[in-house]
C-alpha cells in the first residue's frame, strides 16, 4: 500500500503527459509508455528496470520487485484475451509504481535477499472478489493509465463536431494504441451527452457504464441486465453488416428505470472474444414524461471486466 501521502492518480498522470509534450510535441501518440516509464523511475532508488511479456495464467500485468536489489520489473500477460491491451497494462503497472509502490532501499535487502511482500499482481477486475482497498486502487491505477495514454483534450479534438462511429474509434484506438473498450469508456467519462456504454455476452450486460449526464436522468446499466432482442447488440453480429454509424432505434426498445426512449445505437462484435461493445446516444434532453426525482446510487458501476476485447 502507499506509504506517505496519497497522489491523484489523475494529477499524475497529467502531470506526465504536460512533460512529453513539452519534449516531443502533440505528436507524442500513442504514448511509448515503456520508455517513460524507465526513464521517469531511472532516478528514484528503486527504478523500473525491466518491461517483459510473459505468460501470467489469470493475470493481466504484475508490478514486481526485484528479488535481490531495489528496482521493479513490470510484466504484461501476452495471453491472446488480453491482446491489444498491453499498452494500457503497462500503463496501469506505471501507476501502482507512481501511486502505491513502497520505495525500497538497500535496507529492505538486508541478507541480500528482499525481506517483505510488497508485489502488485492485476486481475481483470471482479465485482465480488475484491476488496474495496484494492478495488480503489485498482481503479486508481487504470484512471492514470486512462488520462496518461488518452489526454481529454486531445480525445476532445479528435472527435470534434462528430458523432462517435466505428471509423472515429477505429482512428481513436490506434492513434492512442489502446483497445475498443478503453477507448470507448474513456469517451463516456468525459462526455457531456447522455450516453452509456455496454458490454455484453450471451444476451446479458456484463458491465456498463453511463456517462455522468445520463446518471443524472435515471440511465444506467446493471450487470445481468438482459440485452434487448430488438436492439442491434440483441441481433449478434449476424443480425447485421459492418455497421460503421450508430442506428436510430424507436422508444420500446431499450429500457431504462424510468422508462424507454429513442435512441442511437452503435454496436461492435469481438468475435474473438465473443463480446459485444454497445454505445447507445441519447437526446440532450431526457424525455418530458421522465420523473426526476433522486440521482441514481452507484449501482451503475459494476466492474465484470474479464475478456476485455
Ligand atoms: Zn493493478
């Protein structure tokens, strides 16, 4: 756990961007965060001094330090499940060394040999397992690998006046080298729409989230909530061709807890993982018959993120 005062992930990680456009400009994407890890840590006592993929059977990335001297090596899973996402996992790693790390010194070795566990192993988040300490840290650690690797006000100038697409998000993952989901999450924490995002597998909502504008009308998506049949997620990648814009879809078909209305959907199928990412837009303007009544608990944010695509 962190020793001493807690950072802001966010300020960090900011912090860390500013510095490499300084030193490389806005074209600094997407953002070689191995490099910068090394050189960032290369002054501290303990640096990072090895970034390697391995195989990690259930793991995603691992922070961990070295066994006979004070450094750290990060390790990123190569499993297949987890391709397109090591960047990001590196990333994450990063953080826990920014955020959470205890500094070792020399007199953490004293045999030679390191005398305390202190190690970072990062699983795909599940909802139930985890403690709310490590879910918080967790979270910690992917918030500065989002801000470190998709700076907002860059994202806010590639999409521009544009509606999101598969084409605008083809260009957004590899401009910052991270996968579809990340990608598209990262979109719906800074949003001023009303959106929501879903993910889904065998008819069910895995994991969703509402962007902060939607919460606030009564949208967002619990995990085991059934995908419509109409919708274009409820059809399976079958149901239609390469659909490269969102399509309009009457009230009825997606339904929220107070009620239905129309909307704009965009769905992408990971056949590799058998997962659908579901990107629904909604009017700036809840609908008239809509009760406002009071904000939504944080229900909303339920994290199933295994086989992220
Ligand atoms: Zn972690």
């Amino acid at each position: 756990m962190a020793e001493g005062a807690a950072k802001s992930p966010r300020k960090e990680a900011i912090r860390l961007s500013k510095l490499l456009e300084l030193s490389l400009g806005s074209d600094r994407f997407p953002v070689d965060v191995a490099a910068l890890a090394k050189e960032v840590s290369r002054n501290c006592g303990d640096p990072i001094d090895k970034i390697i993929g391995d195989e990690l059977p259930g793991f995603e990335g691992m922070l961990r330090p070295h066994k006979k001297r004070p450094a750290w090596h990060i390790v990123y899973s190569t499993s297949p499940q987890y391709r397109g996402r090591e960047r990001f996992t590196v990333a994450h790693e990063f953080g826990h060394y920014m955020l959470h790390r205890p500094e070792l010194s020399p007199a953490d070795y004293p045999d030679g040999v390191l005398n305390r566990a202190c190690g970072f192993e990062c699983l795909p988040l599940q909802s139930n397992e985890w403690k709310q300490a490590e879910r918080e840290r967790e979270e910690e650690a992917d918030t500065f690998a989002s801000y470190l690797l998709m700076p907002i006000d860059d994202y806010r100038l590639q999409v521009g006046q544009n509606e999101i697409s598969r084409e605008l998000l083809a260009h957004i993952t590899r401009r910052y080298g991270v996968s579809l989901l990340a990608a598209v999450r990262k979109w719906i924490e800074f949003t001023d729409m009303r959106a929501a995002m879903v993910v889904a597998c065998d008819g069910y909502a895995r994991w969703g989230r509402a962007s902060d504008a939607a919460l606030k009308t009564g949208i967002f998506i619990p995990s085991g909530m059934p995908i419509p049949e109409g919708s274009i997620a409820g059809m399976g990648p079958s149901g239609l061709s390469e659909q490269d814009r969102a399509a309009q879809l009457p009230e009825g078909i997606w339904t929220f807890r107070r009620g239905s209305e129309p909307v704009r959907e965009l769905t992408i199928f990971s056949e590799r993982l058998g997962l659908s990412v579901t990107l629904l837009m909604f009017e700036r303007a809840p609908p008239k018959h809509w009760p406002i009544d009071e904000l939504v608990p944080d229900a909303y944010d339920q994290f199933l993120r295994s086989g992220q695509p």
